[in-house]
C-alpha cells in the first residue's frame, strides 16, 4: 500500500490518499482512498468469451466494510503512542533496535520499533505492520464513477508531536523519564491463559460438518483435519471424539435422507442412546450442519435429549446470500464471481446443498422452503446450549482469510456483519443480541472470525479475545 500526507494547519492536520493493488481469484482488484474518498475497481483478467478489453466494475467502499490495513487509523494509533522505558517487567515488549512505544488500534496491542530515518513496524500477535518512508510523493489518481457519486467516509486527524516525527522520520520528541511506561504487556500475556478443566459430564462428541462435502463415509470418521481443525488438548469434556461424514453437495438439508443420517450419525456415539433419543452426547453442528440436525429434530426423526449438549456454529438458519448470489450468477447475472466462490460451491448449475440455503423470504427461496426455516429455527431457539457467531470477514490471520475477506465485499449481505458467508443475524436468530458477548468466556460468542476460523483451523489470536474460537470450546463446559 502506498500513502500520500494531506496536511492542514502547518502540519497540525492529515489525512493520507491510499492506494493499494493485489490480484485474486483471477482479478485485479485495486483500492484508492483520495480526500477521504473510497473506491474499489476490480477487473477480470479474462471476459469469458465476450469481444474485447474486460470493463472494470467500480464501487464505493468505506474503512468499515473494506479491512484493508485502515492508514489513517494507524496515524491514529500513533498519536496514542506511549513511550517504553529499558528494563522493567520481564514480561515487557522491547524493539531489538531503536526506540520502543507501545499503542492499541482496534482493541489489539501494539509494539512500535522505530528504525532511524527509513521508517517504523508496529508489532502485533496477529499481525505486523512495515511503514518505510518514501522519498517523494506518488500519483493517486480514483477511477471515474459514471452514475453514483461516492462520499467521504473519513476525515483528518490531529497530529501530536510524537505522531508527526513517527510519521515523518524527524527527530522524536524528548520524553519525560518520570513519565515513562516500564513495561509494554500483550494481551495475551496479561491474561496468563490457564487451561480450562470440563466443569460438566465428560461425553463423546460428534462433530456434524456442513456444505460442500463428498464423499459420503459409510460410518463415523475418527478425524477430518480437511474440515476441522485440531482440538486435541482442548476438549476436556469430550470423552472421544467422531466426526461425521456426509454428501453435502448433492443433498438438500431438507433432504429427508440426509436428516435421517445425520440422526443415525449423532445416536451411534453414546451408548445410551436409544433407537430415536440422542442421549448423554455432545453435538457440534456447524455451518448448514446446524439446518440437518434441526430439521431432522423438527421432522421428529430424532430428538435431543437434555442429558445432550448442543453447540451451534456459524448456523445459516436463515439462509445465505451467498446463494442467492450463486443462483444469479448461474442465471448469467454475474459472471465473473462465480470463480472466486466455486471452492465452497461448486461451478453451476448450482447443486440441491447451495439452491436448499437461498436466504429465508428472499427471490429465491419458496413457501416450503421458508416453512422449514421457521420449523428449524424453533428447534435451534429451543435447544441450542451455546453459540459461535462471527461478524467479520477478514478473521484471523491465515491462507484463506483474504478469500473470506473478498466474500465479505462480493456476496449482496443485508447486513455488514458477516464471517463472509453467513450474517450474524442468520446466525443468532432466536437469540437476544444482549445474550452475546465478545470474549471466549461468553457461551454466546460473538466473534470476528470468518466462516473457516470457526472450523478451529485457524487456532487462537493470542492477543483479542474475540478471535479464540478453541479456547472459547474448551472452556465451554
């Protein structure tokens, strides 16, 4: 990314143009923030068979929507910054070379190392950020929007004498030692995290996936690294642990075939259960796995007895606009984004798992299918223990997490809280926003973790405690 200082008031003032460029999916996608001004342009490499140059589809964005590394936050968090003295706590933060502040941006703690006059880091758990100084300023010129006029979404920051030398490479301004922090503690440092003990019953566990999975396995799986992650260590109260395997691709989640397995799957873990009675058993639903076991519940093929503890994941009980988006695309609305979605979708037509998931009330959905959504969300209202919704696309630092990030801005949600592929409000239907807390503490989670985060495979942050998805599950009992 590159940045250019607009200064008001003798220096006092700024505010950064943006520009940024990276290519996925097979397009390029480039970002240009000017006078506080966002947009995207993204341009396909190819024009799938169509006569002459791709046309690039421009749109607006603003800093809460697009999580590319905000910089006018990051002038923000510097102004914040805090000095840190040599020595002190053994636990403090200190820079291998140059001066050491410490600051906070989004709720993460920060490590600033300045190096001379080429620029600083800012050092994180979760992430790094390079900022070098550039000699000269660069052109940043934004894409023309022909029939919509975008607004600006952010505005100048004051500047204190520390911000201005960190952002400028000037000398750094003389600090009072009595003034000095002596230690600069991480997050996850402060909380010393001691491993959690199950507080319940222990009782085998069965993991119920969700979309977008073949082949079908005849019988339980001891492990499905491809789709969860390790929990090894990390679940006290699972006495063993299964994993179900089905054919979600070609089966509806209304399918009454694929309901009476994934019943059939959950009864075989415990032997208490009885022939319909899913007895002294831990259920882990997640994704369109939580629409399975609720329909099936709903449909009286089985039923969840209170000695049996459910715990629902990223649930689309409402539905997902990546279908309706998927359905369209088919229909030859959209042609190029069906290339960044066909991973968890597969390539059109669309299969019977993403058509049976079109939103609740929407274009897509019918009578029937809106009728089994409210029969499932009662049953999910009714036994749901505890609850993983994500609101971010972007997540934990991972290979997948741009692609989610780009699912976030691509697919039409209703609403900007989203882990890229199901709202939060799809998720936590039935469920009172004051239910959900933000740390892994809360049996009702509300999280800034994508879609796959919530499968464990991206493991903990070790500094926000809105993205500790296995802590939050060895905890949870």
């Amino acid at each position: 990314m590159f940045a250019n200082p607009v200064v008001l008031d003798n220096n006092k003032k700024v505010l950064y143009d943006v520009y940024a460029v990276f290519t996925q999916d097979n397009m390029l996608h480039n970002y240009t923030l000017v006078n506080g001004v966002g947009h995207s342009e993204n341009t396909p490499f190819s024009n799938d068979n169509t006569v002459g140059a791709p046309t690039p589809i421009v749109k607006c964005f603003d800093g809460k929507t697009v999580k590319l590394p905000a910089i006018n936050a990051i002038v923000a968090a510097v102004n914040k910054a805090t000095k840190v003295s040599k020595g002190g706590s053994r636990d403090a933060k200190q820079c291998k070379t140059g001066g050491s502040y410490q600051t906070a941006m989004d709720n993460v703690d920060y490590a600033i190392c300045v190096s001379g006059t080429t620029g600083f880091t800012m050092q994180s758990s979760d992430m790094d950020i390079s900022v070098e100084y550039l000699e000269g300023p660069i052109k940043i010129v934004p894409p023309v929007m022909k029939h919509k006029k975008c607004s600006s979404k952010v505005s100048f920051t004051s500047v204190t004498k520390l911000g201005h030398a960190l952002l400028t490479g000037k000398a750094l301004p003389v600090v009072d030692k009595r003034k000095l922090r002596s230690v600069f503690i991480f997050r996850e440092e402060k909380l010393d995290l001691i491993p959690c003990s199950c507080k319940s019953k222990p009782r085998p566990c069965i993991f119920i996936h969700g979309q977008g999975i073949q082949p079908e396995m005849a019988d339980n799986q001891d492990s499905f690294p491809h789709y969860w992650g390790n929990l090894v260590g990390h679940a006290p109260c699972c006495s063993s642990m299964k994993y179900v395997r089905l054919d979600t691709i070609d089966n509806s989640w209304t399918s009454k075939t694929l309901q009476e397995q994934t019943c059939h799957r959950a009864l075989a873990v415990s032997e208490s259960s009885t022939s319909s009675t899913i007895m002294d058993t831990i259920v882990i639903a997640h994704s369109m796995g939580n629409l399975m076991l609720a329909g099936a519940i709903a449909n009286g093929l089985c039923k969840l007895d209170s000695s049996s503890t459910w715990v629902a994941i990223s649930g689309p009980m409402k539905g997902s606009m990546a279908s309706d988006l998927i359905q369209d695309t088919c229909a030859g609305n959209r042609n190029i984004v069906l290339k960044s979605l066909s991973e968890i979708a597969g390539k059109c037509p669309p299969k019977k798992s993403v058509m049976s998931l079109s939103y609740e009330g929407g274009s897509h959905s019918s009578k029937e299918l809106n009728a089994a959504y409210k029969a499932a969300q009662k049953v999910y209202r009714e036994n749901v223990y505890a609850l993983m919704c994500g609101e971010s696309s972007s997540g934990l630092l991972t290979t997948y997490q741009m692609k989610f990030w780009l699912f976030g801005r691509m697919i039409p949600h209703l609403s900007d809280q989203n882990d890229g592929v199901v709202e939060f409000q799809s998720c936590a239907v039935g469920f009172p926003e004051s239910k959900f807390g933000n740390t892994f503490r809360d049996r009702f989670y509300r999280t800034k973790l994508n879609h796959f985060d919530m499968e464990f495979l991206g493991g903990d942050s070790l500094s926000n405690e809105a993205k500790m998805p296995i802590k939050w599950f060895e905890c949870l009992m």
